[in-house]
C-alpha cells in the first residue's frame, strides 16, 4: 500500500518520504517510487506539515504508532489497514474499529481511515476507472481539516472521496472490506453486483 499511493502522490507532486521497521527496505521503495528521502518511522512521523499514511500491518501497527511518543500529536494519519484475519474474519469484532484503537495509541493524531476497500493493485492504475467512472473512496473521521486533506489526497490520485460518517463508523468500512475480500477472494464472485444503482435503492 505504501509503494502503490506513494507512488501516486509522488506522480501528483507530493514530497513523499518513506519510514519503515526496515530501513534498508525503505530505501529500496524510496528509490523506486521517487520519494525525497527515507529513514525511520519516527522520521517519517515528523517529516514536513502534510499526512501521514499508517500502512503497517494490523497487528503491528497498534503498537509502532504507540512507541512514537508523541511525534504524531497533530498530524493527519490516513490508516488504510484492515483487521481481517484467517477465514476472512474481523479481527476487531464486537470491540472499537482498527482506526479507533490507533487513534487511542495515539493522542492527539487526527486519524481518517480511508483506501482500505481495494487490494493494493487498485491504487497503482492511474487512475483507477472502471466502466467510464472513478473509483469511490469512503473517507472517515472526526477533525473536519484532517478529512480535507485526506479528500484531497484521494483527488489526487483519480478518485472521488465519499465521505463515511466519523471514525466512529470506520468499522463499518472495516468489516465491508473484511466481507468483500471474503467474496472477492474467498468466493471469487463479483461483489460489485450485490449493490443497485442509486437511483433503485429505496428510500422507506
């Protein structure tokens, strides 16, 4: 996910610096998608004004954001990652969405998930149309400003924001994507055909 939207924004002008566990393998991806620079996570947390995309995997993710010790009070962080699990299960069920729990390990963060419904093949078209229109990014959270940026973000790379409610319902968007990847790669159907056209969805 970080190679596939970095390497978008990077193509959208965007300053892109890349932070990992791995800083070796954070060079390579730095290089390869033209970021200005690479380095820790910390670094990346503190790198320039704009967003901050957590791309690490769920159960890592919780506890490298909570380990940063405040570089990330402030910032907009886009969490594009999903609790799903063997089986195509919820990780999260019953208890506070993946977004939620990273914005608690993270005081202060101004958290929107977003870009987690398409598989990371998705999100390197450029830009991703499908039958004549955009692609349709559910946005979600709390702090208006941080949600503008992210919608901008999403323009960015060919795609129309949706906005989803607050962060309060980022787990709604979880588990459709937990129930999408199921169909998709589980079932190999077509979920596309399981949602009408607006205009026969009934409003009673």
């Amino acid at each position: 996910m970080a190679d596939a939207l970095g390497a978008q924004w990077v193509r959208a002008g965007h300053e892109v610096w890349v932070g990992g566990r791995d800083e070796g393998r954070a060079a390579v991806l730095a290089g390869r998608i033209g970021a200005v620079g690479h380095g820790s996570l910390r670094a990346a947390a503190e790198f320039g004004d704009g967003a901050v995309l957590n791309a690490l995997p769920y159960a890592a993710g919780i506890g490298v954001v909570g380990g940063l010790e405040g570089a990330l009070r402030g910032r907009v962080v886009v969490d594009c990652g999903n609790p799903v699990g063997a089986g195509f299960a919820l990780l999260t069920e019953g208890g506070p969405s993946a977004a939620e729990r990273l914005a608690a390990a993270a005081p202060g963060a101004r958290v929107v998930k977003a870009f987690n419904l398409c598989h990371e093949s998705v999100w390197r078209l450029a830009p991703p149309v499908f039958d004549g229109r955009r692609l349709a990014v559910p946005v979600c959270g709390d702090d208006e400003a941080a949600l503008g940026v992210v919608r901008e973000l999403v323009r960015d790379i060919g795609c129309v924001p949706y906005d989803a409610g607050g962060l309060g319902r980022a787990g709604l968007v979880e588990a459709t994507a937990a129930l999408l990847i199921g169909l998709w790669v589980g079932a190999g159907v077509d979920a596309q055909a399981m949602v009408p056209p607006v205009g026969q969805v009934g409003h009673g």
